[in-house]
C-alpha cells in the first residue's frame, strides 16, 4: 500500500501573517510531496510496504536510511500541518494545562524550553513536546527524526511540534529563526494538541 500526500485541511494563506502562502505551498505541494514519493519508492516491494507508517518508525534501525529520512518526512508534516491554526492569543486549557503546569511550572516556562530546544537545534531538525512516561517533556530531533522512532535519543509519543528546517521559514524570515519560533506561538491549535494529549495518554 502506497502512502499519500494527505491534502492540507485548510488554505495557503490560513496562517498569514505568521507563516506566508508561499512558504506553506512549496512546504506542503514539494517538500512533503517528495517525502512520500522517495518514501513509497524506498518500501516498493519490502515488507515494510505492508506496515503502518507508525509500525515503519518504531522499528526503523531496520531498514535503510532513506526509509528513516522519508518515512519521518511523512509523519512528522502530515502530524505538523494538524497543529497549526491562527489562535488569536488563545492558550491550553483544562487537563493539558494542569499537566504542562505540573511539568514545566507555567505555560510561559514550557514555552521557553521548547524555544531554546527549536533555537538549539543546530542545522535541520525538529523540537518536540512529548508524552514521555506518562509526562511531558520537551527534546528536539535532527534531520526528519522523530520520538516515535526506535533509535530516538528522547523516546515519546509527540502532542506538538515544531519544522525547524530552513524551509519552513526562511522565505519570510531568513536567518532569524528565532521570531520564526516566536510566532509559531500564534498559530499552535491547541484543541489539536489537548486531542494529542488524550490520544497519547491512552497508549
Ligand atoms: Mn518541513
């Protein structure tokens, strides 16, 4: 069974001003699309073609690395492109916020970790909020690595993330990934993340 591009569940320019039109179409149409083409070329015909792609990531030493680059590729955006919606200030709530509280302290706390782990990745990579053994905690990821994967440094199960690979921002905000990481703040759907949350708990 071939993986699929899954379609953007709303418009380019939902999350203007934070992240730009063009940006999210040459993110979406050819960096997630090439994923999933060099992902199902990767599988063709192994037994892997037959997994889930959360089955391909936890055993994912196994196989050749074009299967980790591109098997992460496809998870970590088709999970990313879920989270973001502009919130227009609106926070966590409810359990997750009781659990982010318990974890980090405060909101404003768990954010600046997660900020210095987006900021702190040196190169192409990825920062995680994680349920690690029933509790929260933020690591961050190279290249299309990801807490589901066998040979993660920081295994979990990921309720938010964040692209933190040059092509996600840098037609906007060239070198300054940090505002890039400010902003994501504006456009985190936190109704996505507490559904994460609960899902994750579960497992
Ligand atoms: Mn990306």
């Amino acid at each position: 069974m071939a993986f699929e591009l899954p379609a953007l569940p709303y418009a380019f320019n939902a999350l203007e001003p934070y992240i730009d039109a063009l940006t999210m179409e040459i993110h979406h149409d050819r960096h997630h699309a090439a994923y999933v083409n060099n992902l199902n070329a990767a599988i063709k015909d192994t037994e892997a073609d037959k997994l889930s792609i959360e089955q391909i990531l936890a055993q994912v030493s196994k196989y050749p690395v074009a299967v980790r680059n591109n098997g992460g590729g496809h998870w970590n955006h088709s999970f990313f492109w879920k989270l973001l919606k502009v919130n227009n200030g609106q926070g966590p709530s409810g359990e997750l916020l009781k659990a982010i509280e318990k974890a980090f302290g405060s909101v404003d706390k768990m954010k600046e970790e997660f900020n210095k782990a987006a900021v702190g990745r040196f190169g192409s990579g990825w920062a995680w909020l994680v349920v690690h053994d029933g509790t929260l905690v933020i690591t961050s990821t190279p290249n299309q690595d990801c807490p589901l994967m066998d040979i993660a440094d920081v295994k979990g199960t990921p309720i938010l993330g964040l692209d933190v690979w040059e092509h996600a921002y840098y037609l906007k905000y060239q070198n300054k990934r940090p505002d890039y990481v400010n902003n994501f703040w504006n456009v985190v759907n936190w109704d996505q993340v507490a559904d994460n949350y609960n899902q994750a708990l579960k497992k």
